[in-house]
C-alpha cells in the first residue's frame, strides 16, 4: 500500500471514531466510548504505518514540510488522548479530540500542502531534526489536550466533572510543559548553534516559542505557587495553546525569518 | 528596605514580569528588527523616528528590554533564595509531628492499635516503611515516638533547580553578548585567511557544492585546513550541521558565492551564409580570439553579468550575484577596426535577444551574417565560513541541564511524606498516621492505604 491509500485509510478511521465518541457524547453508552477508543487506535497504528512509509520513502525525518508536521501532529494529539485517556480514565475528550485530529489530517490533505518528498535542503539534515521536531510537537499535542479539557472545564455545569477536567488539564500541562522545554527550547538552541552558530537569534519563531513558554510558566506559578485553579488556570492554559499554535503555524505565514522550512 | 525586598519577593511581581516580558516579546515579532532607517521611513512614516528611539527596532538588544531581563533575574533570584531555607531545613533538620490530631487532618491518614509494646511496632512500622523506600527517622518525646518517612525529598527542590538553570542561562547570555566573537571569512580555493582575535589561520582546500537530481543543493562542503605558524595542524571537510571546532572556535559552512570577475564562457559562433561554419571557442572576460570566418573577425569577451537586468535608463544591469540570467557582453572586430557588439544569453528563452548591434553607421549590415550563442559559462566558487567563539555557550548548556533535571525533578519526583505518633496505653500501642504528597495524591493515596493495611492484618 502507498503511504497516501495507507493515510487515507487513517483519516476515514479517525472520522469513524470521531462519530462513535460523538453517539457516546449523545447517548451517554460508555460501550460507543470504547468502540471509539479501539478504532481510534488502529487509526494511529496505520497512521504510524504511513509515517514509516514516508519516512521510508523520502529517506528523511516525516515532519521537513507543513504536510508532514501537520500529519505528525495529528498522529502525537492522538497518541497524547489515547495516553491521558488511558491513564485518568477521560473518554469525553474523545469527540473534541478526534474532531482536531480530523481538521488536522484533512488540512494536511487540502490541496494548499505540497506532499511531494523534496530533497532535504543542507540546514534540515541533522538528526536534531528528528528530536527537535518530534518532541516539541509531541509537546504541542499535550497542551492540546490541555486546551479541550480547559474548554471543556469552561463550558461544564456539573462541579464534579469541572474539577475532573481542572485536573487533567494541569497533568497535560505537566507533561507537555516539559517535553515543550526540552524539545523546542533546549534541543532548539542546541541544533542553532550546530547549524547556525548560535543557540539563539531572536528569530520570530524562537520568540514565539519563549512567549508559549512564559505563557505555561505564568500558568504553574499561578497555580501552584498562588493557588489559582479553575476558570482562570483554564483561561491561561487556551490562551497558551494558542501561543502553541501561532509559534507552529502562525509565524511561518505572518512573519518571516529563519525558520522558514516548515 | 523592608518594603523593596518585600517587592522583589512577591510572586506577584514575578507574575507582573512574565506578562510584560511575553507581551515586549510579541511587539519585536511585529516590528520587523534591525532592518535599514529607509525601511521603517516607508513602513511607518513619522512614527519610525520614535520607534527607533525607543530602541524598539532593536527590541531584543534594547536597554529596557535587557533591564526587564535583569530585573526578572533579580526577582529568580530573591524568590528562590526566600523560599529555599525553610526548604533546606525541611530536608535536613526536619520538624518530627508529635501532636497526633494534627495528623489525623491529614487526607491520608490511619489509627489503630496493636497488642504489642511500642518499640515493636516502632520496628516493624519502620521495616515496612524501608521497604517501600522511605528514609525513617525516629524521635521519643516522653510516653510518645514520633516517626517520620519521606522519600524522594530532592523533589521539593525542582523549582530551584529549574530557577538556578535560567539563572545560569541569562548569565550566559550576558556572557555571549559580551564576549563573543563572530566575523565571517570569505575563502576561494587555495586561499589562506587569518582567523579574528586567534593566533592561527584557516586554509580553503577545496569548495564543492553537491545537487540532487532534481537540482537541488544537497550540500555545501569545505575542505578546512587549520595552519598554526603555517603548518597544518587538523584538516575537516565542514557543512552546514558540521562545523569544525578548534581553540574554542568554530568554523561553519554559511553560505558561498561565485566568483564573477573572471567566469570563463563557451560562445558558439554561427554563420548564417554558410551552414557548415561552427566556431567554438572558451574565453575569459578580457580575451579574444580569431573567428576564422570569410570576414577574418575577432571576438571579444567584454563583461559578464550572471544576473542581466535592463535598468530604469535601459542600461544593462546586474541584479544579484545569483546566475539567474547569465549574458555575456561581446564584441567584433574587423582590421583592428570595432565592428558591432553584442549581448548573447545562456538562459535558452532568452537566446532571441541576442540582438547584434552596429558598432558605427558604416558598418551597418556587416554583421548580421554572424549568429552567437553563449552555451556555457564557468565561475570559480567561494566559500563563506562563520568563524564563531562564544564562552557563553558552555554556560548555556549547564543551564539547560539543570533546566530539564529541575522539570524533572518537580513533575516527576513527588516528594511523599508519612508521619506517625506511636504511643503507649494500656499495655498497647496506638498508631496514629497521617501522609502529605504535594504531588501524585491519588498514586500516594493507594501506597498509603497498602502500608495501613499491611500493619492492620499482622499479628
């Protein structure tokens, strides 16, 4: 099977998914829940089988082209949900989930995004390409699902289900805090000065990756140290993923600089 | 003074520069930085001269953006000290609970009472506890034993860990900002270049520039020789991810450039009167050589541009130093006499442009039996290095290890605390305990109740 059969097959996966944990959402059957969760799963495996196939193919890390990265990051929002799920037992952010992955496969898809393999240019070959995308996106994905347990937490009546999604939202900022850290910050500066010289060049995409961090760091001194929780942790915890969002997507078409690969 | 270091402590005031700081940081991806005065004339009319003024043109360099930096700094640094000696006496001399209804707060918490003395239970409480890795101390207060178990009590420090990273973090900044060298060095093959501030030069083997098929530049290489008194002392081939490091420099592979002054070109020359001539010939700017035609002409190479524009007065131009539109200009000569001239174009859409023109009226008509095309052009490469050395680099690094031992330790190493009070009535032994986990509640909760319930079945 070619990688994009194999991709396509994930996305129709995703949507069945989508529609199982939109009929749990409805119906309140935790049974659709699961069948959704499952199906979710073999979604990934295959969607991991097409990353594989690319990767293969192209002979280089699968996130070197907005394609890419955005099919890698809908491949680590899944993984992140079936992980916090897995874990705190949460099947409601199944819906919301795969209805961010299905934008993402699909905006991946939309004849906007080239999806030919290019040759990678000179700067790109280093395997400081593979940590340095990979775990920061892997970090994007879990303030991802910090974002929907957020909104979630804003938009929910019952207090016991406020508090179950205030503290899901802070164990996702709890691990894609650090992973962003290491990933975008540490793992960053360390493949600037390999490739450029200098770990840091105030690059609009770097600023914006300082901005996502301060926003995250604004959002634990604030809990832990002032005790903040609820309506206000959830209203940083959005405005920080959107902060995610611009660094990943926003600065490659509104400001230009030297990250201008992706 | 009371009341400034009161200032510098608060949180709040940590809170209050992280949001100044995100938002400074935003408006330097708006204003585009460092850009030339014209730019921002045409950008923002009147408003340029104030931005510039304000140093928000260089934002991330400016004196109040590097004072919030400092003032942030001051205010890691005040909090963190603040906070960390009641957290060093935690760890080290720490407070043992000997009031047993404090511990019965506690969420989790156990009471029971055994038929056994004290020091019994003290033992087996205590062999339990080891087991699952908890450091127990012991204390007697008159009838009563208070205990207490913690493990992992470096997690309480993660957040100054994470703190002294940044700190060292800025503090290589400052130290980069100060001390570090940066020039770049433009080398032909061949070419021996000393190395700014260093007692050593740095030798161009040898450039090559290597494609894809599609055409497309997969790497830039450098053959690197580093000469010490003019002896070679290492040889590297760098490229862009393969710097060469030597002396606390480092070389790396920026960019390159063609030599232009001198390209050698490929002209064929055709005759329109006579379908079997074909005249071939390889010249330098500045050469000329015999056509061999009916008309004995001379050709010579006058110019090269590699990017050929005509420019606003219609005069020929070059664009860039990309070879995007390669023209070479040439020229005819008859018995020492100029004949016409002429531009001729590689690019093979272009090659009807080659338009010959008449040197002087007289001659008008002699040279339109001629026809050339310029088939190929050769230009020697230069190599352009970034010779870098930043102390502060190091420091960078130590900081962002101590940045991610911090996250680690914070998130990943909950510090669990038990206490209990053990005390003597009646010929048995009340156990009071109570637990704390600022972390990991639910994961402490079910080791807490293993441990209550293990005391609770034996005998």
């Amino acid at each position: 099977m070619t990688e994009s059969t194999i991709f396509l097959l994930t996305f129709i996966l995703y949507i069945i998914s989508a529609f199982f944990y939109l009929a749990f959402l409805f119906s309140k059957k935790p049974d659709r829940a699961k069948i959704g969760s499952v199906i979710a799963i073999v979604g990934l495996v295959l969607h991991t089988a097409a990353l594989i196939v690319r990767t293969v193919e192209s002979g280089h890390a699968p996130f070197t082209n907005m394609y890419e990265s955005l099919s890698f990051l809908a491949w680590a929002s899944v993984l992140a949900f079936i992980i916090i799920d897995k874990k705190f037992g949460v099947p409601k952010i199944g819906p919301y989930l795969m209805l961010i992955a299905i934008g993402l496969v699909a905006l991946a898809s939309s004849p906007l995004m080239p999806k030919d393999v290019t040759p990678l240019v000179p700067a790109l070959q280093s395997y400081w390409l593979w940590l340095h995308v990979s775990v920061t996106l892997l970090g994007e994905a879990f303030f991802a699902v910090a974002f929907i347990t957020s909104l979630m937490y804003l938009t929910a009546k019952e207090p016991e289900k406020r508090d179950r999604m205030d503290s899901v939202s802070y164990r996702c900022v709890a691990v894609g805090f650090p992973l962003f850290t290491l990933g975008g910050l540490v793992f960053g500066m360390v493949w600037a000065y390999k490739a450029w010289g200098t770990y840091w060049s105030w690059d609009p995409k770097e600023v914006w990756s300082f901005i996502t961090w301060v926003v995250f760091a604004l959002y634990l001194h604030t809990r832990i140290v002032m005790g903040w929780k609820g309506k206000r942790s959830a209203i940083i915890a959005i405005i920080g993923f959107l902060a995610a969002l611009f660094t990943y997507f926003g600065v490659n078409y509104l400001l230009s600089g030297l990250h201008s690969y992706v | 003074m009371k009341r400034i270091i009161k200032f510098f402590t608060s949180i709040k005031l940590a809170i209050v520069l992280l949001i100044i700081l995100a938002a400074a940081s935003i408006l330097g991806t708006l204003i585009p930085q460092g850009r030339s005065l014209e730019e921002y004339a045409a950008r923002y009319g009147t408003l340029s001269t104030l931005f510039i003024r304000l140093q928000l043109t260089g934002l991330y360099h400016s004196i109040w953006y590097l004072a919030l930096l400092g003032l942030f700094a001051l205010n890691i640094i005040v909090c963190t000290l603040e906070r960390l000696s009641p957290k060093w006496r935690r760890a080290t001399k720490p407070h043992l609970v000997v009031d047993p209804k404090s511990l019965l707060a506690l969420r989790a918490n156990v009471r029971l009472k055994r038929n056994a003395p004290p020091a019994d239970v003290q033992s087996e409480v205590t062999t339990l506890l080891a087991k699952a890795r908890y450091k127990v101390r012991t204390e007697r207060h008159g009838p009563r034993i208070a205990l207490l178990a913690r493990k992992r009590i470096g997690g309480i420090f993660g957040s100054d860990v994470v703190h002294l990273g940044l700190l060292i973090i800025l503090a290589g900044g400052i130290l980069s900002g100060v001390t570090s060298i940066r020039a770049n060095i433009d080398l032909s093959e061949g070419d021996v270049k000393p190395v700014p501030k260093a007692d050593f030069e740095v030798r161009l083997d040898k450039f090559t520039t290597e494609y894809y098929p599609d055409g497309s530049v997969k790497a830039w290489k450098s053959d690197l020789t580093v000469l010490e008194k003019k002896s070679p002392i290492l040889s590297k081939t760098i490229a862009v991810n393969h710097p060469l490091t030597y002396k606390g420099y480092s070389f790396y592979q920026t960019s390159y450039g063609w030599n232009w002054d001198s390209p050698s070109v490929e002209i064929w020359a055709k005759s329109k009167s006579d379908p079997a001539f074909l005249k071939k010939m390889t010249l330098k700017v500045g050469e000329r050589a015999l056509l061999e035609d009916k008309a004995q002409t001379t050709i010579a190479v006058k110019g090269f541009f590699p990017d050929f524009v005509l420019g606003e007065s219609k005069q020929p131009e070059n664009r860039s130093d990309q070879p995007n539109n390669p023209a070479a200009v040439i020229e005819g000569f008859r018995g020492g006499e100029k004949i016409f001239y002429a531009y001729i174009f590689a690019n093979p859409e272009f090659r009807d442009f080659a338009q010959m023109h008449a040197a002087n009226e007289k001659d008008k008509g002699a040279e339109t039996d001629l026809a050339f095309e310029l088939k190929k052009f050769e230009a020697g490469q230069y190599s352009v290095l970034e010779a870098a050395k930043d102390p502060g680099a190091n420091l960078i690094w130590i900081g962002c290890a101590l940045l991610m031992l911090g996250l680690g330790l914070a998130f990943y190493w909950p510090t669990w605390e038990i206490k209990a009070v053990l005390e003597e009535s009646q010929g048995k032994t009340e156990l009071i305990a109570g637990g704390i986990a600022a972390k990991s509640r639910e994961a402490f909760g079910a080791e807490f109740e293993k441990i209550a319930s293990a005391l609770r079945r034996s005998k």
